[in-house]
C-alpha cells in the first residue's frame, strides 16, 4: 500500500520544478489536498499540459504565468481553447501576458458564431490594448454584443459607424433596423466590403443592386447567402439558383421568403429535407398542382391539413385520417369546405370536435348544435361562441 504524503512534504515537492510531470500527476490524484496545494501545481514548470488545462478554471493567473506555457503552445496553439469554457476563467487575468494576449488576437474569427468565439470578441472588444485595426473587425463581426462594445470606443471612425447605421444598422449595432434610408449604391458596395456584418446588412437590404447580390450570393459564409435568400426584393430567378445550394440555412430561408416563386418552390419539393418540404407546402405562394403532388405522403398529410393553399378535395379526404392530428388540423383549416367541418363537428374524438368549433368557418348551425355535444369542455366552448354571436344578430336585425 502507497505511503500517505503528508501536506507539508507534498507542497514541497508541488514547489519543486524539478519534480517529475508523472509525480506531479500522482500527487494531485491523492484525496485531501489543499487549494495551496493545487495553486503551487498551476505554477510548476514541470507540470503537463493536461495538468495545467484542468487547473486553469481554479487557477487561471498562475496557468497563465507558468513558464511552460508559452513552450506548450508553441506546439499546440489552440490547446487552451479546447473545451471552449476553460477559455473564460483565462480572460480573467489581470494583468494578462502580452503573449496570451497576441494569441487570443490571432486567434479570433469574427465570422464564426460560437461560444469561445463570442467570448474572445465581447473581451477583446472592452481590452484597452485591442488594436483599432483589430476593434474594426469586431464591429462588422457576426457577434452583436461585440460590435455594440466594439462600436462604443473613440478609436472607431463614427463616419464608418454612421454608414453602417444608414445601410440599417440600429445605432446600438445590435440589429437591423426595420426602416432604411437612401443610400447609394456605391456606398452599399462600400458596407458589402466591411466585413461580415457589412455583407449581412447589404444582403437583406431591400434596394441591393442585383449585381450585388449576385455577388453576395456566391459568398463562401452560408450565413451571408441566406440573407440573400431571406430578401424579399431578390430577383425570382438568382432565388430559383439558389433553391440548390448546398447549404440546408440557405434553403429553409428560401421557404420562409414569402416572395419564393412557384419555380424555386418547385425546386425545394424535391429536397429529402422534410422540414424546408413543410415550409414549402405552408408557403403563400405554392401552387395546388404542387400541393397535390404530396397527396400520397403520408408523413405531411398533417401540413396538408393546415395550409390555406390545400385543394378542397384533399382537406376533405381528411376527414377520415387515421390520425388525430391530422384530422385537427383539417378541423383548424378556415379553407376547410363547410361538409366537411362539419363531418369534422361529429368527430368520435372530442379534441377534433373542439378544432371545428374553434373555426370561424364552422356554419352557425353546427354551433348550436354542440351547444349539447358529449363534452362538457365543447358544451362550454359552444355557448360561449354562440353567445358572442348573440349581440352581432341583434345589431343586424
């Protein structure tokens, strides 16, 4: 059996630079150390990297000023950002060394949306020591708590900042906003330049030359794509191109764009993605020859059932739908015809029955008729409509 260190004799050897990495291990690994303890092995040149990384969340200033660290990550740059939450407590340190400081610049990319990303960004933002070039970058990042702080510092040109804000930035960066100013086109081609929240704005801005929004369109960011994708003033046919792209964010805007074409709709009804299919047979603008195509799919007969664009002679075939759901859903349907709502009325399930009595649609007789339906939920739910209805008929009469 092992001999039980005492603390004394331990902190001595966690001191000890010259301790071996594999001592070091197996002193931190017995129970019952103290916080000292651990704080001399954060120090410890000799202690491995591994080491140091599980330490750093207790001890990031003396992680940070081990002379080992800087020759760690001259052969593994991106160890300390792996997990990405031991990243935080190292952003703690005051003062920081100048080295971790250039590393964590290198490091930053503003056109990556993640965790450690926005974390380095929103800090780098506040740092005092954060270049202007680098302070630019972080406003036009994908980051928007980093561009509002970003966007605070003087080093910032306010002209930059108040063409941002003129192409449809808030003033606080933090989103677009909804009304736009003029502006001139080659001043949009000025903010597409800027970086990747620059190519955002131009990209949903809704009078964006087509030239660059073709442009636009072929960026390697399917972020900035899908805002091309999402531009209700796009041209129908580079939204009809862009219904194959590879990316699935840029095919799902297309869906969610109200202004999506029969053609590009066309195009996405073929995609095995059976969300942006459902976007596509919820769509405004889907045809019913597209709609009845997906009749035999039994998987979106309860997107069917809901679209306001469904032929007639479908949302009544489901009438008889072996799911519930599908059958509420009809029920919900305003494009529902009358017979069949009030097929729907008579449903053996009291929830479909509910859905029916919920429809505008639902003619004024079935109303009254479930005023003494089976379900005292229905029963209730049908005086209540019945009586809204009462001093309406009283007006007209």
């Amino acid at each position: 059996m092992a001999r039980k260190i005492p603390e004394e004799e331990a902190l001595a050897l966690a001191r000890d630079p010259s301790t071996p990495a594999a001592r070091l291990y197996e002193l931190v690994r017995s129970e019952g150390r103290t916080m000292e303890f651990h704080r001399c092995i954060a120090s410890n040149p000799n202690a491995p990297l591994l080491l140091l990384q599980q330490l750093s969340h207790q001890f990031p200033s003396e992680v940070l000023h081990n002379l080992a660290l800087p020759l760690y990550l001259m052969e593994d740059p991106q160890a300390f950002f792996r997990p990405p939450a031991g990243i935080q407590a190292l952003l703690t340190c005051d003062p920081m060394p100048s080295w971790f400081f250039d590393l964590l610049v290198a490091y930053w990319n503003g056109d990556e949306d993640s965790f450690l990303m926005r974390r380095i960004g929103e800090w780098l933002a506040r740092h005092p020591a954060t270049p202007p070039g680098v302070l630019w970058r972080l406003c036009v990042s994908i980051n928007p708590e980093a561009r509002a702080a970003a966007a605070q510092r003087p080093e910032i040109p306010r002209e930059r900042i108040a063409l941002l804000v003129k192409a449809g930035s808030q003033s606080s960066l933090r989103e677009r906003s909804g009304r736009r100013p003029i502006i001139s086109q080659e001043r949009l081609e000025e903010v597409a330049a800027m970086g990747y929240w620059g190519a955002e704005l131009v990209a949903s801005h809704p009078r964006a030359p087509r030239s660059l929004l073709e442009a636009l369109a072929l960026d390697p960011r399917p972020a900035i794509v899908a805002e091309v994708a999402s531009n209700r003033s796009c041209p129908p046919d580079l939204i009809e191109r862009l219904a194959a792209h590879p990316s699935y964010i840029v095919r799902r805007k297309i869906a969610l764009n109200d202004a999506t074409g029969e053609a590009a709709l066309s195009r996405l009804a073929q995609s095995n993605e059976l969300d942006v299919v459902r976007l596509v047979v919820l769509h405004p603008q889907a045809p019913p020859e597209l709609l009845r195509g997906f009749a035999a799919n039994r998987s979106l007969h309860g997107t069917l059932a809901a679209s306001s664009r469904t032929p007639p002679e479908l949302l009544g075939g489901f009438v008889s739908a072996p799911s519930v759901f599908v059958r509420r859903q009809a029920a919900k349907n305003p494009s529902t015809p009358p017979e069949a709502l009030a097929a729907l009325a008579q449903d053996p399930r009291y929830e479909v029955r509910l859905s029916a009595l919920l429809n505008p649609a639902l003619p004024p007789e079935w109303v009254e008729r479930m005023r003494s339906d089976r379900s005292q939920e229905v029963r209730t739910r049908a005086e209540r409509r019945a009586a809204k209805a009462r001093p309406r008929a009283a007006r007209r009469g």
